[in-house]
C-alpha cells in the first residue's frame, strides 16, 4: 500500500483506469431542445398517428439530457407548414446564447424527388404539413447557424432518408408464393401530387457514396461537437409502428436508459455512440421477430432492414446517460417494443426506461476507457496541452512533472488512476488549493510542497486534465487519500464524476464574481485574478438572470453555470531501473535491433508489466 507524506509526497499514483445525464439532476439554463412533429397532414392519406408518442419520446430524451421544461419548444401539426418550419429553427436559433446544449428533433415524412430545372439529379426534402417541401439543404443551414453559437449539439431526424428507393423496394421484396399479411407498420414516405411520379432516372445529389452517406451526415462528422443521428440510411425508409411510435425514435429512448450490456468499454457511462449501437441491435431483433424476417406494409411491399445512420464531429460523441444495471436475463430491448404489458403513459403509449438513481455498486468499470471517454467528449473549441518532461519514469528515482497550457481561464483538476483502478484526483489537494490557470500560460505540476516520486508498480499511467469554468468543480468527490481525493472505479464512482463535470455544484453554479462585473480582455491581470478569485470569496444570487444574455462573453468572463469544459489526456510509463538499463542497451544496437527476434521470454523481460 502507497504511503503519503508531505515532502516530498511517498506515492506516484500509477494509472489503470478502468452530458447530459438522466436522473434528477440540477437543470441548467444552458441545455435547450426543439421538438418538432407532424402527425396530420393537409392530406389525411400522409398521417402518421405514431408521431404522438415520438413527440412524447422526444420530451423523455429532452428531460433525459437535463433540458429544463421551459427551455422545450415544441412545434406540432399545423404549427409545421412551410413558412413556419423555417421560422421555428431560426426563431429557436435566436434563443441560444454561446455554450448551450442543444437537442433538436423531427418526425414526420420524408422524401426523394427530381431537383427542379434537373431532372436527372434527385434531392432530399421534408414533407412540411401542408404538402410542401422543406430541403434538407436548407436544413443544413439553419443547423449550421446552431452549431456556430452552441457548446454541444445533438439532432435526431427520424424521418425516411431516400422515398426514391420505393419503386425498387417494391420489386424487390414481394413474397413469393403464399403473401405475407400486413404487419401494421408503414413507412414515413409520402408522394405528394405535385411532385409527380416519374422519379427512374433519378441520381441522389447528396449521396457522397452510394447508398451510405449524405451531405448532412458528412457536414455533421466536420463540425466540432456536433451530432447527427438519422433514422435510415440515404436509400433506406423508415418505419413507423403505429400508434405506438416510429422504430428508430422508440428505441433510441429505450436505450437512453440500457443495461450495462450496452456499456462497450465498460466506462460506467452511455455515449451517444453507444446509445446508437444499442438501438441498432434492437431494430435488427425487431425485424428478426417478423414472419420471414419482414415488415410488410398495407400494399404488399416490405422491408427487411432500417439502419441507423449517425455523423459525429470530434467532441460530439458526449456522454448521455449512466447504464441502468446488470442486464435481466431473458429480457431484452426488442421485447419492450413488442410487449403490450409495458407501462404506459396516459394516452397508452409505452414511456420510455428511466435509468435508476442508485447506480450498480458492485460493478467494476474501465477507469481509463472512463478517463478517454470525458476527453473525447470535451469542447474542442477549447485547448488544454498537457504535457509529460519525461514518457518513462524509473520507480524510486524520479518525480512526475507535467506541464498544463489552457486556451482559456478557468479551474484546472487533475484525475489520474492507481493500479488497483481507483481514480484519485491530484490537483487541486489538500496542500495546493489554488487551481486557477490564465490563458495561454503553462502551468508546471507538482509543486515543491507535494513532489510525487514514481513509487510503482510499473506500468502505464494516465492522467486528465480538465479546465472548467467553475471553481472546486469536483469538492467533496470521493473520500480522502493522503492531500488527494480517491473515487472507486465502480459505477457510482464514474457517476459522481460526471455528473458534477456535466452538471455544476448548484451552489456553485450560482457563485459569481464578487462584483458580478464582465471583465474585458484588455484588463490587467488583477482584474481577471478577481475573477477567479477562490469559489468562497463568491456570493449566491438570486437567479440565473444574472447570467449576462446579451453580452458576448471573452476571455475573462467565466460562468460558473457552464457545462463547457476543455481537456488534455497523456499516458506515461513507470519501468524498474532494470528495464531502463535494457533500454539503454538496446538504443545502443544500431540498425540491427530492427531484425533481433528477442529469446526472453515475457516473465523474464524486465520491462514487461502486462496490464497494468
């Protein structure tokens, strides 16, 4: 067992590691969602009464990401023709101040139609309520006016990519011989009259490569911290259940609220990637539970597949969501979608899985895939370098020294990982309280008053460094270590990070400056220090009023409410003093270590550790 004292401190704290969140957790401001739908259409044969409970799906997932009910705007039916669906993203745009969450969703009717004045290049639009066309390029732009103002946005559109793709699915998938019966569903395509119907030598402008990828999936996986998760592929339909909602948005709910099954790299957390797959297996068991393995709609046409289709710009794939527990064997998401006896809301609709609030005690995680996960999920907009003097450490020799430089002010913390997969945070400690970093200035780490030697075993270390706008972000988390704080590597211990990284102290988060002034960025040093003046010398207010909408914040503005955060990961290497005397020797071998097939075996080897 480490030792800790004071000077130097006895231990260096070897690395195994192993937004949005559900669950009553403080709502922010900051998270804002656009729920839009149509269900009756001008022309009763498009109506789609499933997209009711996809609008209620769509509040659950809203809730889910923590957006307050006041901060949902929804846009149903009439309020979703063609001069309002334009008006009610830019109208929603207009709300969004920098660095809020954002979750925009749609449902209704998609489709694929000649490009006018070219006849031969086909186009992508959504069915508006009165049977007009909403391009999807002109989609595109108004979510690019939102991720240029947001922190992180999610969009879901479960609508069909490709309507085009109908005439070829028809001949393709009759049964052959005895005919299949309807099964209830029907797909979310809709033809309207003006369009007209010859659509044979239609070629999908915005397919990048056929029949997998179109020009909103690739702009979202080029914007930094975006998100776009599609119902269907470009060529695909989507399928709606009925009453009882569209496939692809049930699901997806469903799984906001999984097992731990749907936990890949057993982290302790769900990302949105992981939601995705999640759901894609369901929609696949889904399908497998037809006759023959097909839904088959009102005029014998059918479908064997949907597909989820998902573009992710770095930063985007964030967390969403903690697993609900050990999977219940023989249950199943699939079973859910079919299972009548699930409950129902008011209006008869299945609601969508609450993940519990007591998370699995019991269960061990991955502590460094849970360290790699908050790092891809950081605002890459911000910068954080962290940096090592040294890759190798030898044990009972040398101290750690790392380097921090932020793009920004604000709160540096420091989590790293002992080899029994504990995460211990190292800065800010009991000895070094002072956590501020100023923009652009590196930070050197330890400091003389808590020196940590590599004390082994040897292996791989990591470390996190996470800027913040809050100041003691992480107080309290865990129990004491020495100067540090330890977390268990366990399901709870992944929870209490995440959700004080995603959702800031409340108390804190309503701690602002002394003099609640916005400081500049050509004032002194003095001034921004006042700034980020220690999280006790900060007042409570009464309100999130306070939070300066309408002034552009800068450098020096930090808000303590904000979920933003920037962050650096390094791994570094603690060896025996006898691996390094190998290394030296073999560095001294010139080119011929390149073809030397090594006799030692691994338990011999010096500086084989294996997993750490």
């Amino acid at each position: 067992m480490s030792r800790v004292c004071r000077r130097p401190l006895c231990f260096f704290l070897p690395l195994y590691v192993a937004a949005f969140c559900l669950g009553v957790l403080p709502a922010h401001a900051t998270n804002h969602a656009l729920i839009m739908g149509i269900s009756h259409y001008s022309n009763p044969q498009a109506a789609l009464p499933g997209v009711t409970k996809d609008m209620d799906v769509a509040r659950q997932i809203a809730a889910s990401l923590n957006v307050p009910p006041g901060n949902i705007v929804q846009k149903f039916d009439q309020d979703m023709s063609l001069a309002a669906f334009e008006s009610n993203i830019r109208t929603f745009s207009k709300r969004l101040q920098p660095g809020d969450n954002v979750f925009v969703y749609f449902s209704g009717h998609g489709v694929h139609l000649p490009k006018s004045g070219d006849p031969g290049v086909c186009e992508q639009s959504l069915l508006t309520q009165d049977m007009k066309l909403f391009p999807k390029e002109t989609l595109q732009k108004e979510l690019e006016n939102i991720t240029s103002r947001a922190n992180k946005v999610f969009v879901l559109l479960d609508t069909c990519h490709s309507g085009g793709v109908l005439p070829d699915l028809a001949k393709g998938t009759r049964a052959i011989g005895k005919r299949l019966e309807p099964t209830g569903e029907r797909a979310k395509y809709f033809l309207p009259k003006s369009a007209g119907s010859d659509r044979s030598t239609c070629t999908p402008s915005n397919v990048l490569y056929k029949g997998t990828r179109d020009l909103n999936l690739d702009m979202a996986s080029k914007t930094p911290n975006y998100y776009l998760l599609a119902a269907a592929q470009p060529e695909q339909i989507a399928i709606l259940m009925g009453k009882r909602g569209s496939l692809a948005t049930v699901t997806v709910g469903q799984c906001m609220g999984a097992d731990d099954s749907a936990d890949t790299n057993n982290d302790g957390v769900l990302t949105l990637d992981e939601v995705r797959a999640c759901a894609q297996l369901s929609m696949d068991n889904y399908f497998h539970s037809k006759p023959q393995g097909k839904v088959v709609f009102a005029d014998g046409t059918a479908a064997t597949s949907q597909t989820l289709s998902s573009g992710a710009g770095v930063g985007g794939n964030v967390v969403v969501s903690f697993p609900s527990g050990p999977p219940q064997l023989g249950v199943n998401q699939e079973d859910r979608v079919n299972d009548p006896q699930q409950p129902r809301d008011a209006s008869g609709h299945m609601a969508a899985v609450a993940v519990s609030q007591t998370a699995a005690p019991s269960t061990r995680i991955n502590s460094s895939n849970l360290l790699d996960t908050l790092y891809r999920g950081r605002d890459v907009k911000r910068r954080v370098s962290l940096t090592s003097s040294k890759q190798y450490y030898v044990i009972d020799r040398d101290h750690l020294e790392i380097g921090v430089r932020s793009s920004h002010h604000g709160y540096l913390t420091i989590f790293t990982v002992g080899s029994s997969g504990r995460i211990y945070q190292i800065f800010p400690n009991r000895f070094d309280r002072d956590n501020r970093v100023f923009a652009d200035q590196e930070v050197r780490l330890p400091r003389e008053t808590w020196r940590m030697p590599a004390n082994g075993p040897a292996g791989t270390d990591r470390f996190l460094a996470l800027v913040s706008e809050t100041p003691e972000r992480f107080a309290n988390t865990g129990v004491p270590a020495g100067p540090f704080r330890a977390i268990e590597n366990d399901a709870a211990g992944a929870k209490a990070i995440v959700e004080r990284l995603l959702n800031p102290d409340s108390q804190l988060c309503r701690c602002r400056t002394t003099d609640g002034a916005v400081a500049t960025s050509d004032q002194s040093k003095e001034i921004i220090e006042r700034q980020l003046r220690p999280a006790t010398a900060c007042k409570p207010v009464a309100s999130f009023a306070t939070r300066d909408f309408g002034v552009v914040a800068n450098e020096a503005s930090l808000n303590p409410c904000s979920t933003s955060y920037a962050a650096g990961l390094i791994d570094v290497q603690e060896i025996t003093a006898a691996c390094e005397a190998k290394q030296a020797t073999l560095a001294g071998v010139e080119t011929r270590d390149f073809g030397i097939e090594l006799t030692t075996s691994e338990s011999e080897d010096p500086c084989f550790t294996g997993n750490k």
